[in-house]
C-alpha cells in the first residue's frame, strides 16, 4: 500500500490535538525546486516494449511453438537413427583389418546398378560402416541413395535414401522443423518465427530487468511465495531470462537458413569479406580456386610451379591412393571423399565437426597422386568460421549428445514460455464471469510518450532491420495496421 492511501487512524483527542497551532522552534526549511515531470528514458520506452511483446506474444507465439516443437524432434533424431539403423550403421564385428575401398566401391556398385558413385565416406570408427554415396535415377533433388558396407568384409549392409549426411528419419523432422512438409511456402512459418524469437526474446528481458531493477534475487529465481498471475509471470520472466541467449543464437544461426534475410546475411557476409571458401579440384591449367554459393577461394592456389594437364588425364591412381595421399597431407579426420568428375581430380574433405573441429581439405590429382590445392580451417576468414560454429551448434553437432541436450532443453523452455504467455493473458481478462473473454492489451498511444529524441533513431533503426529482415518488416507492417483498425473500431463504438 503507498503512502497516499494510508488512511487517518489517529484517536479523535490525538487528531484535536494535532489540529492546535503549533509556534514552530525550527527555522524553516528552504524549499526544494521541484523536478522536472518528464519522464525517464525506460518510463517512456517501457510501455511501447509492453505493447509490441503483447502483439508479438500474442500472435506469433504459435509459430515459435511449432519451431520449438519440431525442433525438439530433430534434436532427439540424432540418437534414434542410430537406433533404428543401427544394421546399417555398424559392423557385425569389427576385424583385424579393412578390405581396400576400392573392393568396398565394388560391393557396393554391384548392389545398387543403375547408380552413379559420387562419393565415398570411409568408417570414421572401428564399428562404423562404409558409406558409399550414388546418385540414382527417378529421386528427387537433394537425394542420393547410400549404400552401408562393412569395411572388413565388403559385405553389404543395407542402403537408404538419405539426404546429405541425413538418413531418412532425419532428414523428414529436418524437413519438417523447417517447412512443416508444406514446402517452399511452409519455409516462410519458420522464417517468420526465427525473425521474430531475438525480438520477443530481448524485448521480454529488457522488461523483466526493469521490473526488479531493485531485487536482483528474483531476477533470476521464480518467486515462490507469488500466487496468480504473479507466479506465472515469475516463472515465464525467471526461465526467459536463463535462456534469452541460447533463444538469441538459434535466432540468428536460424536465419542464415530462410529464404529472405538468409540471402541478405549472405551478401553481407560476402561483403564484409567472410564468404566460407573451398578447395580448387579444377584440373584445367589457369583455372582459379573453387568457390562456394557465396564466394571464390582465394587465399590458396596450386602448387607453385605445377604444370597441370590441358585436358583430364585418363589414368586414375585410384580411390585407396588418393585417400592414402590426403592423410599424409594431414586430412585425416572422418573423411569424406568425392570422386573425380570430368575436368576435376579427388576432392576429400575432414568432417569431424565436433570440437575440436578438423574441417580440413585437399585436392588430389588423380593422374599421380599429387596435391593440387588445400585448405585449412585455420585460414578460414573469423566470420566464415564463426558461421560454421553457429549453424553446427543449431543442428546439435559442436558438442555432441551435450549440445542436443541443450537444443532440447531450449525447445522445451520455448514451449513453456509460451504457455505461461498465454495464461497470463487468461488471467488478466476483464471478468472471471466470462468464461471467453481476454486479457486486455496495453493502451494504445504508447508511442506518443518516448522523446522525439529516442523515437525517430529507434524508427529509423526498425525500418533498416524490417529491410534487413523482411518477414519481421512485413509483419510488423500488418499488427501495426490490426492495431489501427481495432483503434479506429473501438473508437467508433465509443462515438
């Protein structure tokens, strides 16, 4: 209870006597200039945040729901694939020593065929398999169909349609997180909620730091002794806060993937010098260091004084000798081998993305076993790297079952955050006695308050990240006009 709503509860003789002048035998005090009435920086921002986390709650919480759901899906995919292709992925026993993998490319073409070898990924452990990937006619894009052999015995496994390193059951949650399986229009959902999850998430600690400026404890701990909606919001503000930065990175890191900010983030990356390069395989003389969608490879060529053919050479050392010349180069980690085609040599790359990473790569001339180009992580410009980082960290790689841990628990703190939003807003509908009624939104006219100071900067700063982000652009264009339209409508009934 403040101070101005405490009532009178003097005795009627104590109020008397209060009543009675009194000669005062103090001299009086100065009077203290009164302070300004403007209002401060957050009394004026806080409720414009208020009302946009409203909205934004309101009506993109579903979409962050789904992406969360699904997300925690594909987290746990890791462990079941190797549960439900554990015949494909492991030996039946693990031997003295492999068959080379040419015999393993053998075994492996007489099975499937109609395919076309493209590449080979040797046993990255003793108990693993062989992969051999080929293209088959009659998938669709994107796919291959691998064949499983066991590197002892050349004998085969299985094989499945797989989508890069993705077997079936990942590859359709990882499809699904993305698109819900509705395609190129299902990609704008997740786009939709990847733009707006750092907004919700650092608008809603910004408030949550405001509200308890002064009682740090319940920053960061709920508040056991708040009943109602206290509690719920203790909850939904004390579990936001543990989690706004893993919310933040996998915002971002989510982005890099969409449609229409993804290639905005590409063309800055490349601009700012931090395009991801790769190896130069070309076997042509003058031909310049390979490059990816994003940007060319240039800061390593072939071998300085090289003499390369003017045309693909028809003798092949091999795929044994060409694996066995890149370990020597030093790529030795969890290989990853794509066979020559016309007018280039033997590209095997390291895929161990587990930290420490080896994302290693060299070229092998196929003609006599001689490196053409390699490429070290560690001459990765610090965006390219960083970029790896984060997309490894969103798909649960960096750190293994840990990771895909912490992505489970980020998807779960998503769905509770939400449910706590939600029933927050149930508890603050206007009567009890309506049983469909709903939590009121924060007034309109937030804006009116912020110093034109603050509010054309942060106008200025909306409309480039809209550009930079165009669904949130878009999106916020749309509740900005709901909102105008519900004003107007609510005026009119008042009229």
């Amino acid at each position: 209870m403040s101070l101005d709503e405490v009532q009178d509860v003097r005795t009627p003789d104590a109020a008397a006597k209060a009543a009675t002048p009194v000669t005062p035998i103090t001299p009086a005090i100065p009077a203290i200039p009164a302070t300004s009435s403007k209002p401060g920086a957050w009394a004026a921002l806080r409720p414009l945040l208020l009302r946009m986390h409203f909205y934004a709650g309101i009506l993109i919480a579903p979409l962050l729901f789904l992406a969360a759901a699904t997300g925690l899906l594909y987290a746990a995919s890791w462990q079941a694939e190797k549960i439900i292709y554990a015949d494909e992925l492991t030996v039946t026993g693990v031997g003295e020593s492999t068959v080379p993998l040419s015999a393993q490319l053998t075994a492996a073409r007489a099975t499937v065929p109609e395919g076309k070898v493209v590449g080979v990924w040797p046993a990255p452990d003793p108990e693993a398999t062989t992969r051999v990937i080929m293209e088959v006619p009659g998938l669709e894009e994107g796919q291959t169909r691998t064949v499983f052999v066991d590197p002892y015995t050349a004998h085969v496994n299985g094989q499945l349609t797989t989508e890069g390193d993705a077997l079936p059951l990942r590859a359709w949650l990882s499809e699904f997180h993305s698109s819900l399986q509705l395609g190129e229009f299902g990609r704008n959902y997740s786009e939709l909620a990847a733009s707006w999850l750092w907004v919700v998430a650092l608008g809603g600690l910004a408030l949550w730091i405001g509200r308890h400026r002064s009682r740090k404890a319940l920053l960061v701990l709920p508040d056991r002794a708040a009943t109602g909606r206290r509690k719920t919001l203790s909850w939904h503000g004390a579990v936001g806060l543990w989690a706004v930065t893993g919310l933040v990175a996998l915002s971002a890191t989510g982005l890099t993937w969409s449609k229409y900010a993804g290639e905005n983030i590409g063309q800055l990356q490349d601009e700012l010098g931090g395009a991801t390069p790769s190896v130069s395989a070309a076997l042509a003389p003058g031909s310049g260091a390979g490059s990816d969608e994003h940007a060319g490879h240039t800061g390593h060529v072939m071998t300085e004084g090289m003499e390369m053919p003017a045309a693909p050479p028809t003798a092949d050392i091999g795929i044994d000798k060409a694996v066995a010349a890149a370990r020597a180069a030093g790529v030795t980690h969890e290989l990853r081998v794509t066979l020559p085609a016309k007018g280039n040599g033997y590209v095997i790359k390291e895929q161990d993305k587990q930290l420490p990473v080896h994302l290693d790569s060299v070229a092998v001339d196929p003609a006599d076993g001689r490196i053409m180009d390699e490429l070290r992580f560690a001459d990765y410009p610090v965006l390219a790297q960083l970029t790896r980082f984060g997309i490894d960290l969103h798909m649960g790689k960096t750190f293994g079952l840990a990771n895909q841990i912490a992505l489970g628990a980020l998807a779960v703190a998503v769905m509770l955050l939400v449910f706590w939003g939600y029933r927050m807003w149930w508890l603050r509908r206007p009567t009890k006695d309506r049983a469909l009624s709903a939590g009121r939104a924060q007034p309109r006219g937030a804006w009116r308050k912020v110093p034109l100071t603050m509010l054309l900067p942060l106008a200025a700063l909306t409309a480039v990240v809209g550009w930079f982000v165009p669904l949130l652009g878009i999106s916020l264009v749309a509740f900005l006009a709901i909102d105008v339209l519900l004003g107007a409508v609510a005026a009119r009934r008042a009229a």
